[in-house]
C-alpha cells in the first residue's frame, strides 16, 4: 500500500508541475505574433487532450485494487511518458 501511494504522490506532483507549464504557455500565446498565434493554441489544445487521456488512466489507477494496481501502473506509465514527452516539446518548440 506505501508503494502504490508514494507512485500516486510522485504522479500527482509530476502533474501539477506540468499543469502550471501549460498555465504558462497559455498566458503566453497571449503575446505570440498573430500568424503564430493559431499554431500555438492548437499545440495547446493537443496538450490539453493528452493530459485529460492521462487524467482518466491516473483515475484508474487510483480506482484499482491494491492487488492489480501494478498491471494499471504500465498503462499509467506509458501515457504519463507521452504527456511529459509532448509538454517538453510544445515548450522547446515555442521557445
């Protein structure tokens, strides 16, 4: 059981810590050109989407016995991977 709430925590740390950069690339397509400014938003919107993917897997996860939890954990894990990978991308891309 301390396994399986020390990986909720560090998720749940790891999300909010990626919810504020999407807060902040947000507010900053704000102040992108124009003609940049479309690509930005729908960058955003893809973002978005992902993390709501990723949100109803953690929901799973959270929701799963203390005895399948592990076999939940790899889904989790794979979609927390492409969440972390698309955010790093979006940011080095309109930096």
């Amino acid at each position: 059981m301390e396994k399986r709430n020390a990986y909720m925590e560090k998720i749940e740390a790891n999300l909010a810590q990626y919810n504020a950069k999407l807060a902040k690339m947000k507010a900053e397509a704000a102040l992108v050109k124009a003609d940049m400014k479309l690509e930005y938003l729908n960058q955003m919107d893809s973002l978005e989407r992902k993390r709501d993917d990723f949100m109803e897997k953690f929901g799973h996860l959270k929701e799963s016995s203390e005895h399948g939890w592990e076999d939940v954990k790899v889904g989790t894990e794979k979609a927390w991977s492409e969440l972390k990978d698309s955010i790093e991308k979006g940011i080095a891309r309109f930096k």
